[in-house]
C-alpha cells in the first residue's frame, strides 16, 4: 500500500480506479499498525483493489475532506464514491466480505450500491 503525502494525488489516485482503499492512521498508534499490517494482508486477496495510505499528521487537511475524526479510518471507494466505512476497531469480517461483493460487482460490470 502507497502512502500519500499530498492530498490532490490521493483524490486523483481514488477517483481514477475502479476500486480504492484508502487507509488513515497516526503516528505512534498501536492499533493503527496493526490494522494496517491486517488491512495490507487481506489487500494481498484481492489484487483489484489499489490500497492507498495517508497519515493525519502529514496531511493535516485529511480529516476534513474525508470527515475523519479518529485512527484507523479504512475508507473503500467504488468508482470514486464511498460504500464502507469502519474507524478505531474494524472489523475485518464484515470489511472482507464488503471487498469481495465490490471486486464480485465491478468484475460482473454490475453497478455497486
């Protein structure tokens, strides 16, 4: 997974893939490293899927854009829009079976809502 430093790119990087994953984190947050070594792990499945990262502390202007308010934030995106949301305790689960119908729907060319 990619980690952003500049907010443009990442917009850019989400809205020109199918399917995106965006994961949000802080420094010095256990539970933000082990969700992203969770998160890139399960993304290993599902190779349609581009994961991108960014960190709040680097990109301060994340949390409002995004309307994030805590870390970890996993935000899936199809085709640009958000369909799922999980923050601080995810659970991983519900999240796989959420990627597997949008990689399912966007390899059906089915529309995802």
């Amino acid at each position: 997974m990619r980690e952003y430093t500049k907010l443009a790119e990442l917009k850019g990087k989400i809205e020109h893939h199918a399917i995106c994953l965006l994961f949000i984190k802080m420094a010095n947050c256990g539970v933000c490293d082990v969700t992203y070594e969770k998160t890139t792990k399960l993304l290993e499945s599902y190779p349609q899927v581009i994961g991108v990262a960014a960190s709040i502390e680097k990109i301060p202007s994340i949390a409002g854009e995004f309307l994030v308010f805590t870390a970890p934030t996993v935000l899936l995106f199809i085709e640009g829009k958000e369909v799922f949301r999980q923050s601080r305790i995810v659970a991983f689960q519900q999240f796989e079976e959420v990627v597997k119908q949008a990689v399912e729907a966007s390899s059906s060319s089915s529309s995802w809502t």
